[in-house]
C-alpha cells in the first residue's frame, strides 16, 4: 500500500506515504523475487486520486525503468540445463558474455525461468571467468561468485541463498574487474526423466551508478554525467 497502514483513503494520512526508496524495495522483494506486488491506488471522497499519490507512483515507475534503461552489459537467451554437470548453456555451448568497458561496483542478474513445463529449476549457483566464456572449459577458469538480494531498505547486500527463478529473479552480484563470463550452474530441481529445466534469458545490468543504495554516487559516475534512480526522493 502507498500509505503505511492505510489500505483505504484517509483525510491526513500523507504523512504516511511511503518514500521512493520504500516503494523500490517493495519491487525488488516482490516483483524481483518471482511474486506478485499489489498497488494500492484509493480515491479520496471527491472519487479522485490524490495528487501526491500519481507523483509518487509515477517515480516509483520512473525508478524502476532507471534501473535497467540502457546500461544492460551481457545478455544470453534459452539456456538449457546440462544433465550431468548441471550447467545452464545456450545451444552453441556459451556462457554469458560481458561487455563492460569499464570495472563494475554492481551488477544486478535478471533471471526468467521457462515455466512451459512448470516451475522446475530449485538451487543454483554462479560463477565467473577471466579467461573463457566456454561452459565447459576446465573448472579451474571458473571461480565461484557470491550473489545476494538487493534491497532499496537499510541494507544493499542481502546475502540470501540462490533459491528457485519463477517467472523473474533478480540478484545482485559484484564480479571482480577482469571478468569476462558468468555462468549458472542449478544443484537441485523438480524436473522428470524427461523434462529438462531452461532459462528464457539472463540479462546483466551494470548497478554501479544507480544509487540504489542511497549514498552519493562516486565521482566517476558524477562525471559522467549519470543520476541516481531515487534523485526525487
């Protein structure tokens, strides 16, 4: 709900109304987590929306958007689940590929599930390379990387464990400067003999001057001309 404690309008609650911040946080742990978000939009006694509440949905909106508007850096579609190794490869057997330019503090992993045949991916991990974006090359190329659920709230870094995708999943992962692929690799799931779990597509987005966090964006992001996603809070 916009207004904290408030499902229905109330004279004098604006007060209440949740900061751009809080309504970030609510997307990232819902929508980001494979779950439903419920918007409450109440009309007030004249059958009207309040106008504070249209511009605060409307950051809200412009928020969101901000965090995946054109700093997409890797991208891979239909990955297929490896029987025997449990690794997750798109058909010419590649990992996803990174392009950044530049060292990232932050990149947020966008997860869709393909969900034809149910939900059937449970736990998996992540890994990255410096050297290869083969799947299958030695596994010492590939060295594990810690991912967590990334929060608007008090904390960035949500450390959480790499369960289930659903129809989305977004994490937040910091890979070391030099890192040229990322792949997943799933420990556990529900599928049958003959069902084979899949990834619509994994998008990486470079995180490292959103400002979801809240704090002043280091100075090479001010330079560069870019904006924290919450600047209207």
């Amino acid at each position: 709900m916009l207004r904290e404690h408030y499902w229905f309008y109330q004279n004098g609650t604006e007060a209440t109304t949740r900061t751009l911040k809080s309504l970030v946080n609510l997307w990232l742990t819902s929508v980001g987590r494979a779950a439903n978000l419920i918007l409450n939009v109440a009309p007030d006694g004249t059958g009207a929306i309040p106008k504070t509440d249209v511009t605060r949905y409307a950051q809200m909106g412009a928020a969101v958007k901000c965090l995946f508007a054109g700093n997409a850096v890797g991208a891979a579609e239909k990955l297929s689940m490896d029987k025997a190794s449990g690794v997750m490869a798109a058909a010419d057997g590649k990992a996803l590929g990174l392009n950044n330019a530049a060292p990232m503090a932050a990149v947020a992993l966008v997860l869709r599930e393909d969900m034809r045949a149910g939900q059937l991916i449970g736990n998996y991990s992540f890994e990255y390379s410096t050297t290869s974006v083969d799947t299958e090359a030695s596994t010492s190329t590939w060295m594990p990387l810690p991912v967590g659920n990334p929060t608007a709230a008090a904390k960035y870094w949500n450390n959480a464990g790499e369960e289930s995708v659903g129809h989305k999943r977004v994490l937040l992962a910091r890979p070391p400067t030099g890192a040229k692929a990322i792949r997943v690799t799933v420990s556990s799931h529900f599928a049958t003999a003959a069902q084979i779990p899949k990834l619509r597509d994994v998008t990486v987005y470079d995180w490292s001057c959103v400002g979801l966090d809240g704090k002043p964006l280091p100075a090479a992001c001010a330079a560069a001309g870019k904006k924290s996603c919450l600047a209207s809070d």
